[in-house]
C-alpha cells in the first residue's frame, strides 16, 4: 500500500509527524508536500494528493491544515474521492467503513500528533464493510460527481 500526504504551511507538521509514523509502519508514502512552513495554499496539495489516489498510484490519501475542513472541502470536488475529516478515531473507522473514504482529512490546530496517528491507524487499517447498504449508498456518491 503507498499513501499519498499532503499538507498546507498549518498541517506542514503534522504531515512530517505522519510520515515519519508510516516510514517506522514500513508504509510507503508519496509526499505531495508542502516542503517548508512557507505560506501555501491548501487546494493545491489537495489537488496533489487526490489525483494520486484517483490516478491508481496510492490506495489512499492523508490531507492535514489547520483544521482539516479546507482541505476536505477542496478534496472532495475531485471526482473518485471520498473525503473525510476525523478529530476522533470512532469516525475515522466508521467513515472507513461505512463510506469507503479514501483521504483522510486532519486539522493540526485541532488534533494533537499522537492522537492524530491513531486515527491514522484505524483509518488505512480499516476495511470498506461488505454490506450491501452501505455499497449501495456510496455509489449514490459517486453518482453526484
Ligand atoms: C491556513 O491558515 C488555514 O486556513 C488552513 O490551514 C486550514 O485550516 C483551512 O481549512
């Protein structure tokens, strides 16, 4: 499994934090940047991060700002993504399960880093649950893209 990551100047942190935990996880990562806490702007790396997810290169994205939601936003105007922000890990299962997300959304302002990992674990350990609802309902999603 590679995970694409990305972030904004906010969640610049925070995503160095994630990829250092991957890296430790032997999980391959794509690093879409930023590279610096030079002021950025979130739907750029959003783009990035999405389009290595929709492209086939990574099975699933992590997207950090300051408070997640900018960059849930922008994510999930890309067509074949899925786009959740987390601040617990109940949600960060859940929206695993019952709606197959495929980027993961976090707010570095809102999330301390050792809880952030653990929603980053539940989030890419976590399967899409095989019921038939549940299926039906996200491709009731995608038929909105
Ligand atoms: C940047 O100041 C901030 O707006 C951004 O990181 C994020 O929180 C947006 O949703």
């Amino acid at each position: 499994m590679t995970i694409a990551l990305g972030s904004d100047n906010g969640g610049y942190q925070l995503k160095e934090f994630i990829k250092e935990f991957l890296a430790q996880k032997g999980i391959a990562v794509k690093d879409c940047g930023t590279y610096s806490l030079e002021r950025v702007d979130y739907p750029v790396y959003a783009k990035a991060v999405c389009g290595a997810v929709t492209g086939g290169e990574c099975e699933m994205g992590i997207l950090c700002c300051g408070t997640g939601i900018g960059m849930s936003m922008a994510a999930n105007k890309i067509p074949g993504i899925r786009a959740a922000v987390c601040a617990d890990w109940f949600s960060a299962k859940m929206t695993r399960e019952h709606n197959d997300a495929n980027v993961l959304c976090l707010g570095a302002r809102v999330t301390g880093d050792e809880a952030a990992l653990t929603l980053v674990d539940v989030f890419i350990n976590t399967p899409f649950s095989d019921e038939e609802r549940h299926a039906k309902r996200v491709a009731q999603i995608m038929e909105l893209d």
